[in-house]
C-alpha cells in the first residue's frame, strides 16, 4: 500500500492567474493607499482618513467570493475594500479630493464611498450603526425571495456595541443571509481589544445565536481567507442562515491619519514583529516560490498599478469642485412612489 | 401742503454738498421732479430735483454754501402758504442715517415728512408714553398704520401695556378727525450695473501687502491734514555750484540739501520728530531720517540714522549706498526700520507737489516735489527767475497741530533758502 | 363620509397602502400576533402575513437600522415605535442614517421610509413616557416630520408618507387615537408640507399641530362666545413647515399665539415665531406668545401633570393677552 499522499505544503489553492489576480489586488490597495496618505500630507485631502494598509488579504479575500449582485456594507476604514470590490481608483480618488466625480458626488469623502452599481452599501461612521443596516439588507434578501448576501465588514471594537448584539439576534432569529466579518486589527483606535472585550476568540460571539456560525481565521492569509468566506457563504447563501467570522489582521498605521502609528497604546517592535506577516509581501513570496511569477513579472505590475494611482489622482485633481448648487441637492427627492 | 427741501445724499459717500447754483429763484413755479439746484458732491455736480409741488418760496442756503446732508435748504409751498413754522424746523431726524455710506444705489433719500414727522420724538406730546429713553412704544402695526394714515403718534393715547400705542388707538385716532395724507417714497434710481469688464488679478509680494497694511493703517485711522509751502532753491542752488567748484568729492544733491535741511529743523522741532504709540508720544533726541526709495518691487523707506548729528557729505553718500542697497533688495531690516520722520521725494518724477501718506507710528512725512524755474516778484517789484520747490508736509493731527507742524516748515524754509545755516 | 377613529384612520392607511404596493411592509414591537400596542395594526398580520407585518424584539436600535437597511435596497417599511420615548435608542438609525444616507452617497440612496408612533404625553405616564420629540426631529435636514391631529389628517399624511421616496417622521397622539372624525372611505393623501385653515377669524391666529390642535378648536369655540374670532392654523407636517399659511394668517389678524405640546426652549414655536418676526413685524400689534409645556420633565402627580401641560386656559389667556384684554 503507498503511503498516504501528503500535501504539498508549497502548492497554493486556485490557478496561476487567479493568484496574479489576488495580488493585483491586494498591491492596489496598498499603492493606492500610499498615494492617498501623500495626498492627505499635501492637504488634497482633508478631514478623517482612516487607511488600510496591512489588511489587504481581508479585503480581497473575502469580496474575491462574492457575486456581483451580492451586496456589501462597511465602516469608516472602506478605501480597501471599495477597491476590491472594483470601485474605479477615479471614483474614489475623486471623492478622497471632494470632487464632482467622486463616487459620492463629493458629498461623502472618505469615511462615506458609495456605488450603487456595485451594490456597495457604502462606508458608516457610527462604530456598529450599520450592523442593523446589514440585517435590513439580509432581511429585504429574504422578503423577496433571493439568494444573495449581504457581507458587512467591521472592526472588533463593534462586537462590544448594543447594535451589534441587536442585528446579530435578529439576524439569527429570521435567518437572514449575513455574513458578518470582524476585521480584528487589534486595535479600536489606541484601545487594544482584551482591554475592550470580556472575550478572547471574538467568533464565539457566534455561539450566542442559535444557529450562527462562527469561525475565526489568519487574515494575513489571503487564501485562508477565501476558504473561511467560502465555507460561510454557503451557509448564508444556501441555508440562509447568517454567518460570524473574526479574521485576524493587522493595521500598518495609525488609526487615522491624523493618529500615530505607535506610541502610548502599542510598541515599534510590536510593529515590526507585524510588519514580518505583511500580507501583499507574504503572497508575493508564495508565487515567486510557487513560479507564478518572477520578480520582473512583479516590477511590471507595480508600474501599471503606479501608473493607475497617479491616473486617479491626476483624475481627482482636475475634476471640478462641486458647485453651490449642490449644496441643496441629495437632501430630499422629489419623488414619490 | 409744504414740502421741504433737503440737502440730499447724492452720492453714496457724500456727507456734505455745496449748492452751486439754485435754478430756480424764490417765486418760480416748480413740479414734482424738476431740477431745483446744482450740488457739488465729493464726487461731482448732480442736481437736486424738487420733491413736492408749488412754488419755491425760501432758498434757505444761499448758492456757494456748503450744507451737511440733511439740512433745510428751501422751502416749496403754496403761493399763500404760511411757511413761517417751516423755517424754524430743523433737519428731518436720521436724514443723514437715510443715507448710508454703504447703500449701493447712487441716489440715497432722506424721508421727507410732510406732516410732522411721525417717526422722529415727539415732545409735543405729553400724551405720548415713551420708554425712559425716550422712545414711543408702538406696535410695528401700529406704527405702520399711522404712517400709511397720516396719523401722529404723538398725538395719540396708548391703551396697550405700559402705554404701548397698539391698532385699536389708531382707528380710535382716525375715527376722531380727518387726517392728512404722506406722500409715498420717492423711487430709488438704482446705480447701472457694469458687468463683463477684463480684468487681470496680480498677486501680492510681501513688499506690496506691507505697504497696503502700513499705509492704510495710516489713512485710516490717523486724522491727516496737510501743509503745503514753496520755497526758493537759489541759495542751495549756488551753494551746490560752490560745493562741486572745490571738487567731485563735495559734489551734493538738492535732495541730499534737504535731507540735511530737515534732519537739522527737526531738532528744532522735537514734537514732529516723533511716534504716535497710542496711549504715548515718543519723542526722539536724534533724527532717524526715513528716506522713500521706490523700487521694481514697490516702496521702501531706508533710514539714515543720527542724520542730525551727519554732515552734508555724509549724509549725501548715505542717502545713495541705501538708494543703491534698496534697489538691489539688500537692505536689511534694521536698516529699514526705527526712523522717527520720513521724506519722500517725486521731483525726480515731475511731479510739482504732492501728499504723502504718513508712516505710522510716526507723525509725519514730508513730500517734496519737482524744482522748478518761476518767475517770481522780487522785493523790489521787478520779475526774478527763481528755482523754486514744493513741498508739503503730512501731519498726523493726534500728536502734530497745524501751529505745530506750520512752524516746523518755517524753520525748514528758513534752511533751505539760507542753506548756510546748515554749517552752523 | 364615515365617522372613524384616529386610530382607525391610521389603521386604514396601512392597509390601503400595503395593498396597493408589496414593497410596503410594517416592522415595531408588537405590531403582528398583538395587534399593535395601540391595535392600530389590528388584523394586519392575518391580512399580509408574517413576512409583512414583523413583529421584533424588544430592539428599537436593531429593528430601526433593519428599516433602514431594507429602504436601502429597495423596499418601503414602515416601523413603529411603541412610543417615541423608546425612539431614543434608535436615534442613531433616524438622524445618522435615515436622515443622511442620500445625501453622502451623493444622491444614489434614496430611504423611502417611514418611523411612526405615538409621540408626546398621555395621562400619569410620568417623566420617561411623556415627551414631545417633534423639535428634535425637525432639527434634522433629511427628514420630513408631520404631525396629525386630527382621523382625516391622520390617514392622509400616512398615506403620503408611506409614499414619499424620503424617510417621514409620523408623530402620532396617544390621545387622539380615540377621537374621530370623518375620513373618506376612498383613496386621498394630505400632501406633506401644506398646513391647513383649520378654523377661520380675524382677531388672532393660533398656529399650532398635532395634538394641540383639538385644545385650539376649544379654545376658538369658548373665545368665540367673547367675540373673539381666532384662526386655527394646523400646520400639520413641522418639517417643511407651510410658511406661507402662517403668513397669511397673522398679516390678516396681527396677532398670533403659538400653541405647541413639547417644551419652550429651541421649540417648533421658537421657529414659527421666528418666520412670524421676519415676514409679519410691521404687521404685529402684540409681541406674540408662546404656550407650551412647563420646562420640568413630566410628574406623575395629577395636579402637576395639569399644571405642567399646555391647555385650553393658557391658550385662551394667551389669546385674551395679545388681543390686550386682560
């Protein structure tokens, strides 16, 4: 009898294009960001500008899973996941600038991106406010008889708020297709999360609903990533039943940009024993082991991705102000039905 | 019924205006629009159209007078009307507040009462409660009504809290006698709007801020008045030709005599060698001559420090070094800042004479013009051609009176057309 | 014309509604199995079904976000509050969310959307139950606040609000449920933002809304008995509030009381005088006065709750006060 076939450990899951694919991805959030951090230096920028760089392999992961009429709701920190999800780099560069040709007509900035062509719900700047909204979603998904999901993005700070217990029950309660990801970062702003929750695997919020699956998994992994989103979706798509899963990531920079990226609440070399497990900088190191690409292949990609960022920032910069006129527009409309 | 006639606010900064000349006499017929008289404002001559029908009975301002706005001027009435009462009337109350500075149309007008004035006090009227400020209490209504019905305040009782003057006491008014009708308010001309002109926006240097700041600071709050007084240049004139006869090294500039002059009648006159501080006068025991220095970037004042204690020559190869420095924008700031008096100099340029604007804190500044050849009527009676120079000085009139600064120039003429007084 | 409740005015207005358009559905507290705290859901659930008539959790913060969700993607709910005291700790939902969804995703999310329930207080329900949030909700630009007072208007406005594409804020009284009226038995809405003449005269206006509504018509009907010819100016929605119509009245009658159920400071009485002083000075003969609720939280106690709430003697004292009777 052979011996049972071990596997490879090096093998990645999915193909070699898909791989590229991932990584354009995630390097776009990254370069982006960057590009976004100057603008705000240069002051193209203003007001709350909360970045995600080192959360990339959440991001992509999880909206890498979903379909296109599935839907998607997140907090303040939505740069990352805008991209991934397709927004156009111009859109959001554009809003970042509070320009008319922003995804949000200027009018949101970057705690607010929208796009109603791709069912992104947009970015919420009340910690937990939008995780009714979710259920809402779920709960209208269900009301009409369909199979999407409504993926709602989260920090782990939001697991200690009411409204994130309230929309939790209901969801389980009606069985709503929610998938719910909290993206632990460790940090809600300087507060570290076993100073804020009286729980250490912030999944087992899960186990308080019946029903609810939970599950937590290494978010710097952008692959294992992908499997955990797999395995919840189906729940919630085909169950519809709702879904809790705690990815453990790692926020690169300050809260905003206008926080420290260490000091009082966290160490340097708590930073830079992080910045080993850089997740862009991981999967790189996969596929060239793997011979996805080469190195050459990687310095091509970073040049079409800084071309697409100084694109949108070129973009964002000659588009007009909005008017005085819209100030008094998107209040109300003017219809009814 | 009588209509008064007002000096009117016809332009939108005026505030006093001069009759020129009345065009209509005492006894002419005159309708409602027709120019009554010619008024000089700070701006131009406009006319002054009559507001009421009649015949013009009073020119109460003779034509050459200057009159504040809002000052009886004349008087329209009936042939046979009694106008006695009228001429004894003062101006309406709040003519000149009729006319705002800052109203943009170009032809402000004071309210013109026919009646007595309703909305002015009324201390003919016992009746009348009124704060302890004086003020009537009325209702906006009620206020309203009476001035749309012609009916007096002041002769009205108020029945509402505190004597308040509410709508029931003016129907009760109206019910009781007949009253008599105001005229409505003249339409305002609105001033033509120009639009679509080219215009070009240059930035400002730091150079240009500072002057604008310094300079408005100055005309803004500090009261100026002006002196101006003519010289005669004939002494300095020889006294040059005989300086450069004893060589290139005494070689001086009429600017450069006058530099001397000044610093040298200012230490005669410590009163004008001084700073406004506000709460202060600093009076200074030297002289820091400021120097105006027109440069590509704009105005610059170089100082001549102890230009008092400097002799001709030193101060003629100090004016030029910071002439030259200031030109090349190599001035230093201490060498442009701390003088106590200042001189500006557009002879050069042509210009006869001048005013300048004073440099706070300092008191004054001295603006000289162009010298130029006059014939003149000598002592003798016969026709001189003399070099002659204008000058005139800026006085800030919080620290520098007229007696003050008039003797100061006395002293400077007194220099300049003996410039052998400077060696001493 | 029928003669119908409150109550049943409203109830009549969801179920035309939810008929006529599927994406209309009612979510709150014992709304369905219940039949409504108030039963103004009464026979909605066996009507529609569970899908349709939700009943939730004790969760006003949950279930409001879930309305807000759903309006996000498509759908029109109407949710209840018990009370707007409970309203509170939804808060969040209504002005964070509702209120502002359209306008920072720069117009691409509409709420049609409607937060309804009895608003203000009732008899002896003391200090947490007893609150007037109508200023508070005309605060907010995003919203459209109306305030029935009467089945007719009742029916009409939640009618209008259910069809209106932005989020409506419907004040009801727990103390008008009871009352009635004649409301039509065929379809009609009350369009939001006009006020209505709800009484005609040429002494005095009162201007007011909601509840307070049945307290003017009293004291129009005793004033009367004076002489006193008052005009009743039900302003009916208080966001976008009828200017115009308050402007007609006091330039008509020069005097003007305001009538309003919550407290003083930063009132809806603060703002209609305030459109009275800027369109109507010169036509003022008396300063106009404001009667409201006492600025204490509601007592328990009989006397005091009397005492704390606006009603008819102070109204008519105010009345008699600008009219400089008294």
């Amino acid at each position: 009898m052979p011996p049972k076939k071990r596997p490879d450990p090096r093998a990645l899951p999915g193909d070699p294009a898909l791989r590229r694919e991932l990584f354009h991805s995630m390097l776009l959030q990254r370069r982006f960001e960057e590009k976004v951090g100057e603008a705000y230096a240069l002051g193209k920028i203003g007001g709350f500008c909360h970045l995600y760089i080192g959360q990339e392999a959440v991001s992509t992961g999880i909206l890498s899973m979903l379909r296109p009429d599935d839907y998607v709701i997140t907090t303040y920190r939505d740069h990352g996941q805008a991209l991934a999800r397709g927004m156009s780099p111009r859109a959001i560069m554009a809003e970042l600038f509070g320009r008319v040709d922003g995804c949000s007509r200027g009018k949101g900035g970057s705690m607010h991106l929208f796009d109603r062509n791709l069912n992104f719900l947009g970015g919420h700047g009340i910690v937990g406010g939008h995780v009714p909204v979710a259920a809402g979603v779920g709960f209208a998904i269900k009301y009409r008889g369909g199979d999407q999901v409504i993926v709602c993005f989260m920090g782990e700070s939001v697991v200690n708020t009411g409204a994130f217990h309230e929309a939790l029950n209901m969801a389980a309660l009606w069985k709503l297709p929610c998938l719910f990801i909290i993206e632990n970062n460790k940090y809600g702003m300087g507060t570290a999360v076993e100073r804020a929750a009286a729980i250490k695997d912030l999944d087992r919020r899960a186990d308080s609903y019946q029903g609810m699956h939970g599950e937590h998994v290494d978010g710097q992994d952008v692959f294992a990533v992908r499997e955990a989103t797999e395995r919840a979706l189906e729940i919630c798509r085909k169950e519809s039943r709702p879904a809790l899963l705690e990815i453990r990531t790692y926020r690169f920079m300050g809260h905003s940009m206008s926080d420290a990226v260490s000091g009082t609440y966290r160490t340097k070399a708590e930073l830079d024993e992080q910045l080993k497990r850089d997740p862009v900088w991981m999967l790189k190191a996969r596929m060239l082991e793997a011979g996805d690409c080469t190195e050459a292949d990687v310095a091509e990609m970073e040049r079409e991705i800084k071309t697409i960022c100084q694109d949108a920032w070129d973009f964002a910069d000659a588009s007009p102000e909005p008017s005085a006129e819209a100030l008094y527009e998107d209040v109300l409309v003017d219809t009814v039905s | 019924m009588a209509t008064k006639v007002f000096m009117e606010a016809l332009s939108p900064t005026m505030e006093e205006g001069r009759l020129v000349t009345w065009l209509k006499q005492e006894g002419d017929a005159v309708k409602s629009g027709e120019v009554l008289a010619e008024v000089e404002t700070d701006k131009a001559v406009m006319e002054l159209t009559a507001r009421g029908d009649g015949v013009l009975r009073k020119q109460v301002v003779a034509a050459g007078t200057t009159a504040a706005v809002g000052t009886l001027v004349g008087i329209i009435a009936a042939a046979d009307e009694d106008i006695a009462a009228l001429l004894g009337g003062a101006a309406p109350g709040g003519a000149t507040s009729a006319a705002p500075a800052a109203s943009a149309p170009a032809v402000a007008t004071p309210s013109v009462p026919a009646a007595p004035a309703p909305r002015a006090a009324a201390p003919a009227a016992p009746a009348a409660p009124a704060t302890p400020a004086g003020r009537a209490l009325v209702s906006p209504l009620a206020r309203r009504l009476a001035d749309e019905s012609g009916v007096s305040l002041g002769a009205v009782q108020g029945s509402g809290p505190g004597g308040r003057i509410v709508k029931r006491d003016i129907e009760a008014a109206l019910a009781r006698g007949p009253v008599a009708s105001s005229p409505a308010a003249p339409a305002r001309a609105s001033a033509p709007v120009r639009t679509g002109e080219a215009f070009e926006d240059i930035p400002l240097t730091q150079i240009r801020k500072t002057i604008a700041k310094r300079l408005s600071e100055s005309i803004g709050p500090i009261p100026t008045f002006y002196l101006t007084a003519e010289f005669d240049l004939s002494r300095v004139a020889e006294m040059r030709t005989a300086a450069l006869a004893i060589g290139d090294a005494f070689k001086v500039s009429f600017n450069d005599v006058i530099l001397k002059a000044v610093a040298t009648a200012l230490t005669q006159h410590p009163d004008v060698n001084a700073h406004w501080l506000g709460d202060r006068i600093r009076r200074f025991g030297s002289v820091h001559l400021g120097m105006a220095v027109a440069t590509d970037d704009g105005l610059i004042v170089p100082v001549i420090f102890d230009a008092d204690q400097k002799g001709l020559r030193a101060i003629s190869a100090e004016a030029k070094a910071l002439a030259k420095k200031a030109r090349e924008r190599k001035l230093k700031p201490e060498e442009f800042t701390g003088s106590s008096f200042s001189v500006s100099n557009l002879g050069m340029m042509q210009i006869d004479q001048f005013t300048a604007i004073i440099n706070p804190p300092e008191v004054g500044i001295l603006a000289i013009g162009a010298i130029e050849d006059k014939v003149v009527v000598g002592p003798d009676g016969g026709f001189t051609v003399q070099p002659r120079l204008r000058v005139t000085m800026s006085c800030d009139h919080r620290a520098v009176d007229g007696a003050v600064g008039a003797a100061f120039l006395q002293t400077l003429r007194r220099l300049i057309e003996n410039p052998l007084l400077l060696s001493f | 014309m029928a003669i119908i409740t409150y109550r049943e005015a409203l109830n009549q207005a969801l179920r035309e509604e939810m008929g006529r358009d599927d994406r209309v559905f009612l979510m709150g507290e014992e709304v369905g199995v219940y039949n409504g705290a108030y039963k103004v859901s009464k026979g909605l659930l066996e009507e529609f079904g569970e899908m349709r008539v939700v009943d939730t959790p004790i969760t006003e913060l949950g279930f409001a976000g879930v309305g807000v969700g759903a309006a996000m993607v498509g759908l029109r709910p109407v949710i209840e509050f018990m009370t707007w005291n409970f309203a509170l700790l939804a808060i969040d939902q209504v002005v964070n969310a509702a209120a502002k969804m359209l306008y920072m995703s720069g117009g691409q999310y509409p709420m049609p959307m409607v937060f309804r329930g009895p608003n203000g207080a009732a008899l002896q329900l003391s200090a947490q139950h007893s609150q007037d949030f109508e200023s508070w909700l005309a605060h907010i630009p995003g919203l459209k606040v109306v305030t029935p007072g009467t089945p007719y208007d009742a029916k009409g406005l939640l009618k209008a609000a259910i069809r209106d594409d932005n989020p409506v804020i419907v004040l009801e009284g727990e103390m008008l449920y009871n009352t009635k009226g004649e409301v039509p038995e065929h379809d009609y809405i009350v369009p939001i933002g006009e006020a209505e003449l709800k009484r005609e005269g040429s002494d005095c206006s009162i201007i007011t809304n909601g509840k307070m509504v049945l307290v003017a018509m009293n004291a129009a009907d005793q004033l009367a008995k004076d002489g006193i010819r008052v005009d009743v100016v039900d302003l009916r929605t208080v966001r976008p509030m009828d200017v115009e119509a308050i402007i007609t009245s006091v330039q008509k009658t020069n005097r003007a009381v305001v009538l309003e159920e919550g407290w003083e400071i930063a009132g809806i009485g603060a703002q209609v005088v305030d459109y009275i002083q800027r369109e109507c000075f010169d036509h003022l003969d008396a300063p106009v006065i404001r009667v409201h609720q006492a600025d204490v939280p509601m007592p328990y106690a009989k006397g005091l709750e009397k005492l704390a709430k606006p009603d008819l003697q102070k109204t008519i004292a105010a009345v008699r006060k600008v009219m400089y009777l008294d």
